[in-house]
C-alpha cells in the first residue's frame, strides 16, 4: 500500500489508469462523482500547506507602529475552504459499462491518465462477461427486473446443454467471418490467417460488435451463463443475444445479470471494491496498472494475444459483488 502524508506530493502522482469494480445498478456518472469526492477528501486530511504570511501594521499612525507577521486569514481553510475541491481532479472512464453491468471498469485520473484512458480505448481491447439469462420468457427490456414487464411466456423443456453449445458455436462462426468481411479479406484465404495468429481481429468500424468467444460455463434450466469474448459491445446487445440464442432453440429468455470479469489486460483480481474506492488504494492500483501494462506491452502480439479463447476464466465471487 501506498503512504504518502503530504498532500502536495500525492496530488503530483495521482495520475494514471486504474481499475474499479462497478456494481450493478450503479451508474457511470455516479461512479465517478462517488471516486473524484473521495479523492478530493483524502487529499484534504493529509498534510496540506500552511496559510500565507501576512503582514500586520497596527498601531497609531501619529505615534510608534508596530509590523507582525502572521498567517493571512484570506487563506485558511475555515475561511476559504477545503484546499482540494472535486473539480480539482479530472478522471474519465476508458470504455463506459451500462448501469445493470458489474464488473471490471478502467478509469484514468489526471491528465497523463486521461490521455492514457484514450489510448486504451483507442487500442479496442477484448472484454469478457459472464452473461447470466432466465429460459421461458421474454421482457420489454431484454433483462429481468422490477422496471421491466414479461411480455411473452415459452416452454424451455427441450432446452438441452448441447443445443445451446451448438447454438453459441455457430453465432461465434458468423461473428467471426463477418470481422474478416470487414476488413476485405477471405477468410479462407492466407491472408486471414497470417492476420489471425497475430490475435483477434479488429474490424475497421467501431460500432459494430464483434464476438470472439461464447461458451456455456453453467446450465441449470431455467437458469444459464454464457462467457462472452467481445469488443464494441453493450449491455443491450449481449441481453439481445441471449434471447437470439433461446429463439434459435424455439424459446424465449430474459438477461438476469451481466458480469465483466476481464478489460484487456486487467481483471477482477485488480479491481477495487467500491470500499477501497479511497485515495490509498487508488495509488496503489495505479501502480499495479502500470506495471500489468508495461508486461503487456514487451509481449509480443503475435506470441500471446490479448486474451487467449482457450483460457478458462473462474467466474466471480459473491465477495467480488459487495460493496
């Protein structure tokens, strides 16, 4: 853990990415006004600069004066008020996550994190999510919740483990040839395949979503979870995508939670729970950021991409969901 007592010096090296676990519910703006008050009250209790000196003339001016120097009332805190003021750190998410989204959620503070943050998204990094549904009916909203209505029912008696495996299989197959159509190449070609060793491809359009990875990691009907590799993705595609895969088995389904468990390089094993959302633990994972990120960069892309299709990914802790 990072100590540092003086408020000056901490406010020069708050700057870089860091790593949050958002819970759901929470929107993106809140998580940020809830991060940059916290940070601007830790800085506050530390160490902080002592008032200006002021020079005091006082006494008849037809007789002898007296000169003291003391500290200016116009530059205290009880006065002014506190030395660091929210609108003092400026933090920005890299890539936003939707409101109902738990998971890994990459901010960067100060102005060396800002253009840090812009440079991550820019590089489009793979996400991975654990997309929990409910088999059997539909909704206005595609998620199941206090604010949504069921809108149609369907039988998931036939619903087999295999059926969804192939099911997922085959939209992975379309999402990935329509990523080599993006980019004009064959994808039965040599060159598809000189592109796809060095890692997944990125199509040239940034608002089309494009799925690496579906797997079915748990199935107990009505209830199952599908891990998503994608990038340019939102929470309304992948609930979507979940009552596509149930129509394609002749039923219906309701996303019940959406989980992002990894954000390039960074999973939930680096985020911060929303109680170390506090200036210490900050540093501290900015530098933990820095160092994930320089490995990352003396990797060669085309020895180990970004995030490997074949590697299993535990699924989250109840713990990881507590506030």
């Amino acid at each position: 853990m990072v100590v540092i007592e003086e408020a000056a010096v901490a406010f020069r090296v708050l700057s870089g990415l860091f790593c949050v676990y958002k819970p759901a519910g929470l929107d993106k703006y809140v998580t940020r006004k809830r991060i940059i008050s916290n940070l601007s009250s830790d800085l506050c209790e530390l160490k902080c600069r002592p008032p200006t000196k002021h020079v005091f003339i006082e006494g008849d001016p037809e007789k002898a004066l007296t000169v003291t120097v003391g500290p200016s009332y116009a530059d205290m805190p009880e006065v002014v008020g506190p030395r660091y003021l929210p609108k003092d750190i400026i933090c920005q998410w890299a890539t936003h996550i939707g409101k109902r989204t738990s998971g890994v959620f990459v901010f960067g503070v100060g102005k060396g994190g800002i253009r840090s943050a812009l440079k991550f998204d820019e590089s489009r990094p793979l996400r991975v999510y654990h997309v929990s549904a409910r088999l059997g009916q539909a909704t206005d909203t595609c998620f199941i919740s206090p604010f949504s209505k069921v809108i149609e029912k369907a039988s998931y008696k036939a619903v087999r483990r295999t059926g969804i495996d192939r099911i997922l299989a085959a939209l992975q197959a379309n999402h990935q040839q329509q990523a080599f159509q993006q980019i004009g190449v064959d994808p039965q070609s040599q060159a598809a395949y000189d592109l796809a060793v060095k890692g997944p491809i990125r199509p040239l359009i940034r608002k089309l979503p494009v799925i690496y990875g579906l797997k079915c990691i748990d199935f107990n009907p009505p209830e199952f979870t599908v891990e998503v590799h994608c990038i340019n993705e939102n929470e309304d595609f992948l609930a979507h995508l979940m009552l596509d895969a149930a129509m394609k088995h002749h039923t219906l389904a309701a996303c019940t939670s959406i989980r992002c468990i990894r954000h390039g390089p960074f999973t939930f094993h680096d985020a911060l729970l929303q109680k170390h959302w506090r200036l210490p633990h900050v540093l501290d994972s900015i530098a933990k950021c820095r160092d994930i990120l320089k490995q990352q960069v003396e990797v060669k892309p085309q020895l180990q991409p970004i995030v490997p299709l074949n590697e299993e990914i535990p699924a989250v802790k109840g713990a990881f969901l507590e506030s």
